[in-house]
C-alpha cells in the first residue's frame, strides 16, 4: 500500500487526510519485508505486532479529528543500535543478546513515534559499528539491494539497504567515520550526517563518543529535511546534545542557492578514487555552475588521527569483555580493539591536539566557502567478502579504504549529506555536500536544487533478487 506513496511526507499526508489507514501502509510495510528480507537481511527484529497496534492507534485519532504529526502513519526502522523498549540492544554483538530488553526507546526513536512515525524493527550493522561493509558473523551480512553479490556498506548497511529496496521510506543510522554516508553512496539513498551534537544520541550505543553522530536515510530531501526538523533539540540524557534552538529546514527547501559560495574539494579529494566517483562529483559541480575549487589541508593526517582516536576510544568502552570472552567478538572486531587497546596515550593526545588545529583551518575554509563538495567514496559498492581491490591503479584493502572521504569531515564534526548519483546501468554512486557546523539547512537547499534537475535521485532498487 505505502508504494503507492513511496515517499514518508506523501505517506503522511495520505494518512491524514484519510485517503489511506495507517493500518493498511503498515500492514502492506510489513508483508514486504516478509517476502525480501529473508534475501536482503536488513532486519534483526520486527516488531509487528507492535507495529499493527500503534497503526491502528493513529486511525482512531485520525477519525476523531485529532493530528497524529508530520510523520503520521510513516513506517521507519532504526539500527539496531538505537534502544527499542521491549527489545534488547544488539548493536551487532553476539555478547548484547544476553543484556535484558531495553526498558525505553532512544531519543530518536521517540521523536519520531511522537511525530506519527510506527516503528516496524531493528536493522543489521557492523558489530558495535565499528566497519564499512555490514557483513556480520554474528548475524549475517546485508546485501545491496541493486546488486545482491556486493556489499551495502556500513556500519548502518541495514539501514540503507532497508530504504533502497523500499521496505521503508526512512531509517536512521549512526556515523563515526562515514557509516551513514557511504552505505549512502553504496545503495544509491540519501544520508544525513548532521553537525556533532546537533541530534541527541540518548539511548543509542557509542562507539566513539567524541565523534558519533545519528542521522536519516531516506529517498527524497524533502522526507531527510522533516525528519530532522523532527530529531532537533536539546536532550539532557546527551551531555553534548547542543542547546542551539531548532531550526526547522523543510520551510526554506524552495528557496534558491543563488549567492551560495560553493567549490569543489581538490587534491586529496581528486585522487585515490576511481574515475566513475570524480566524474560523479564533476555533473554536479556543472549543475551548479560550479567552478572554483578548494583545497582542504592535510586530510590524510585528518584520516590518521581519526583512527588513532576512534580505536582508542571504542576499545576503551570494550576491554572487559576483550579480557573475558575474545572468542565471542566479530573477529574483524576484535583485531582492531585489540590494536586500538595497545595505542599509546601520548599517541591519543596528540590526535587531539592535530584535530583542533584541523578544524581552525577548515573553519577559515568557510569563511571563504558557504558549501564544498567531495565523492563520498573511492569506488561503488565492492563485492561482499572482497579483501582487497585496486582504485586508481594502486592495490589496497577493501574496508579501511571506504572511509577515505568520509573520515576527514567526521573527524570534525561537519555537518554532510550523500547523495545519491543513480545510474540506470551501473551502481550508483554518492557525492557529498558539506557545510560548516550548524548549516544544514544550506546543505538541504543545494540538494532539493540538485533534485529538482534530476541530477541526483534514489529511486527503489530492482536489482536480482533470485
């Protein structure tokens, strides 16, 4: 039934105006993912049941007169990293199957249930997010929906995969180094990656607390930009939840870019990547008369540091049980804490000390630039269980590389939005626009221009399924 209505704000606006029952959307959500999740195995847990009586809940109000919210009647889905009341947190990890159910939902998750969004389950990841490919040992690995042998990216591959394939119009996912962005770019959907701080984390498992982020997956700028109005505000449950009031998007989507100071990333940004992904960002730069370039200073060590901080911080939330039960960790997992748990200290603080002379310098880019834009990543979607590959000419291995242009804007904290460059033969691809801290809604704009042209889209994947 809701593919009738693809997108989460038609949903909506179907629901409310009783042209569809919340029931109908999410009992047609639920049938869909019965039949294409046992191939694509975007989903941990479904909670239908649940899922049925929240619809049902909705229709009542709806037919009392009462509003159910912007997102009335939305079926969403979130990383199994987020809490669920009734549901244990996975967050990827056979050893989280043994911790009690969740006694309340995440922040996030009860934003949007406030908003009118009925929540269908959790999806698959990475164990404790900690990789780009979502090919899980514990609980299997997520397949791209345009290309059932290649990867979706991760570590919010389910969440990705979830929206392209069109069992749900959104999700949520969490980003650290790029795991929303470049199962984004992998899957051919939009993925938001607000400033740091700017979304509360509340009831969502870290990985790396200086620099997790949680944001939307959606197909379309208009649902991304509801749902964030939705996801703002302070959250005292999040110590670095900003205070910065609101400030609602979805209103200025109309408006033009014209007077936005706007280049393209150079050198590090136009190397290492293989020809498909820079010609990528070079159709949007022509689609907004886009000809100046910007060089951003020494990213690789931006790269760098990011590792050293986020391994040294991830193990640190996990050395218990690397002590007591190794031998029930991803392997993949354990290897990089297990490295990340013998990073000297000195080696730490000076990352730190790199990642705010770092951001002084991006932040005098800004002053000069209101948007840059970047390939999300080196290359498309890699198949599933590849260890290494060659991009430009050079052989590298396939899951530290994924991040390569992701990593130095997390490192920051910049606020970033993939989107998608959808090729009919071909997988697609992502390009990232980037903004300094606090202008999403700058991003938003150039990206409802760029889809108003059809230069980017995020079409449902039909790929094979058989």
């Amino acid at each position: 039934m809701s593919q009738a209505y693809p997108d989460a704000t038609q949903i909506a606006y179907a629901v409310r105006n009783s042209e569809v029952s919340a029931k109908a959307v999410v009992a047609a959500t639920l049938a869909r993912i019965a039949d294409q999740n046992q191939t694509l195995n975007c989903f941990t847990a479904v909670t239908a049941e649940t899922a049925i009586a929240d619809a049902e809940t909705i229709d009542r109000a709806i037919a009392q007169g009462d509003d159910r919210g912007v997102l009335a009647g939305v079926p969403f889905a979130v990383k199994n990293l987020f809490d669920i009341a009734g549901l244990t947190t996975l967050a990827g990890a056979k050893i989280n199957a043994e911790n009690p159910p969740a006694i309340q939902d995440a922040t996030a998750v009860a934003k949007l249930k406030q908003a009118g969004a009925v929540l269908v389950g959790a999806l698959n990841m990475d164990e404790y997010a900690y990789g780009f490919v979502t090919e899980n040992s514990h609980y299997g690995t997520s397949a791209n929906p345009h290309d059932l042998t290649r990867v979706t990216g991760g570590s919010s591959g389910g969440s990705a995969a979830a929206v392209a394939s069109g069992l749900v119009p959104l999700t949520l996912g969490s980003d650290t180094n790029g795991s929303i962005r470049v199962p984004a770019a992998f899957c051919g959907v939009f993925g938001f990656k607000p400033t740091y701080g700017r979304l509360s984390r509340a009831g969502a498992g870290l990985f790396s607390s200086s620099f997790d982020h949680i944001g939307p997956f959606a197909r379309s700028v208009r649902d991304l930009a509801a749902v964030f109005d939705v996801l703002q505000g302070a959250d005292a449950r999040d110590p670095v939840c900003t205070t910065r009031p609101p400030e609602p998007c979805l209103p200025y989507l109309k408006r033009s870019i014209e007077g936005l100071r706007i280049a393209v990333a150079d050198v590090y940004f136009a190397q290492g990547a293989e020809p498909e992904a820079l010609e990528a960002v070079a159709n949007v730069a022509r689609a907004l008369g886009v000809q100046e370039t910007v060089t951003i200073p020494e990213p690789h060590r931006a790269r760098a540091a990011a590792y050293v901080i986020t391994a040294s911080e991830g193990s640190n939330l996990h050395l218990a049980s690397l002590r007591s039960r190794p031998q029930d960790f991803d392997p993949a997992t354990r290897d990089r804490f297990l490295a990340g748990a013998l990073i000297p200290a000195s080696w730490y603080i000076q990352a730190q000390r790199f990642r705010q002379w770092y951001r002084d310098r991006v932040r005098e880019i800004f002053s000069e630039v209101d948007i840059i834009l970047a390939p999300t990543t080196p290359c498309i979607a890699p198949p599933i269980g590849q260890e290494k590959m060659a991009i430009a000419g050079e052989e590298v291995l396939v899951r530290p590389h994924l991040g390569l242009f992701t990593q130095p804007l997390s490192f920051i904290g910049l606020p970033v939005l993939s989107v998608p460059i959808h090729r009919p033969d071909a997988m697609p691809l992502g390009v990232q626009i980037i903004a300094a801290p606090y202008n999403e809604t700058l991003i938003l704009r150039v990206a409802a221009v760029l889809e108003a042209q059809g230069i980017i889209s995020a079409p449902i994947a039909n790929g094979d399924r058989a």
